[in-house]
C-alpha cells in the first residue's frame, strides 16, 4: 500500500469537501484533563461500602447532569454490580458509562468515565489507587480494613485523583504521600518518673554548689 506524501496528505487536511465531524461527536469527545466521574467501592452483595462522584462545576462542558441523585446512582451502582459481580474481567461499558474495575477479596473497587475515556490511563490509575492501598492496609484491601481506615482510602483517593483528574499513577508515591506519621521519638513525654528525674538532677546540682563554698 502506498505511503500518501505530505503534500497530498496536506491537501487532504485543508480540502473544505473534506468530511467533518459532527456537532454530536465534538459534545461527547472529551478534550478537558477532567476524566474520572465516580469512584466506587462495593462489596460482593453490591452494597455501596463508598462512593465518590465527581462533579466538577469548572469542567469545560458544564458541569455533568447523570448520576446528580442518590436513587440515581443506587439504581447504577446496583446494575453495574449486576454485570461485574463475577471475578475474570476489569473494564466495561455500562448505561453509556466506561467502567475500570478490581476484585479484592470481598470488594469490588471501580473508576467510571465516559465512554470515549482513554482505557488503558483509568485502568493504570486503579492500579496505582489499589495497589498503594495494599501497602497501606497491609495488603488486606477488604471491606473491614476500608471501614476502619477510611481516612487513609479518601486520601490515597484525594492523591491520586483531584476533582476528576488523574494527578498520579505512581503507587509507592501515593502511599508515602498518604502513610500516617510516625511518632516522633525526641518528644518530651512529661510523667511522674520525668519530674523525679528532674528534681533529682537539681538536688545534685545544689549539693556540688554547696561543696563549693
């Protein structure tokens, strides 16, 4: 098959009987950064263990008007467990939505976007959100270890994703973004035995002045 020159493919790009695409396809076509529209989190009954869906007012487009209700996003969020609830897959297009999901254990941990999203950047951005959630809840990513640590599952969130957009796919990154402080062991604890110590050093120091004079 021939290679088309650059003159004629420039031709090509400026001919005005070229096809354009339509009014519909520039609407849909998604030219912002904003990409993520929910995180949820179900568990393998498909009740909502958490959920966060993204409607940022900034967006270029406006600001979305699907899933804007509760019983709205109950109703999608039940049959997307529906289509999703048996392990072996991890992306599909649901109710005019693009699905990325993971099994673990007893969850079910998912991106949505549009349709037109790019797959393979949403399935490598889930992959860093679970994976530095393993490190995280030492490797026990289930639905009591996401209860108890919710603070850590919101700001490994809040690290990875910001208002819709992917802002990191660097899973040991996000967990030492996010990892709980250690307790800083130069700080003073003040106790019983401390002011013991205390006023045992003083009553030594009173002692060597007095030998002095």
């Amino acid at each position: 098959m021939p290679i088309p020159s650059i003159s004629s493919t420039h031709k090509q790009q400026h001919n005005p009987l070229a096809p354009r695409p339509s009014s519909s396809d520039t609407q849909t076509m998604n030219l912002s950064l904003y990409t993520i529209t929910a995180f949820i989190v179900l568990d393998t009954e498909g009740h909502r263990v958490l959920a966060k869906y993204y409607r940022p007012k900034s967006h270029p487009q406006g600001e979305p008007k699907g899933l804007s209700t509760l019983k709205e996003q109950k109703a999608f969020e039940k049959g997307l467990w529906q289509k999703t609830k048996k392990p072996g897959g991890d992306i599909i297009l649901y109710d005019g939505h693009l699905a990325v999901y993971r099994h673990s254990l007893d969850l079910i941990l998912y991106f949505i976007a549009g349709p037109s999203e790019n797959e393979l950047m949403i399935s490598s951005a889930l992959s860093a959100l679970t994976d530095a959630l393993q490190m995280l809840l030492r490797n026990q990513l289930e639905k009591r270890g996401v209860l108890e640590n919710l603070d850590l599952v919101l700001l490994c969130l809040d690290e990875t994703i910001d208002d819709g957009i992917i802002v990191d796919t660097d899973a040991t990154a996000i967990a030492s973004r996010v990892s709980r402080p250690r307790p800083d062991t130069t700080e003073i604890i003040i106790n019983e035995q401390t002011i013991m110590n205390a006023y045992q050093t003083v009553k030594e120091k009173m002692q060597q002045r007095m030998g002095q004079l």
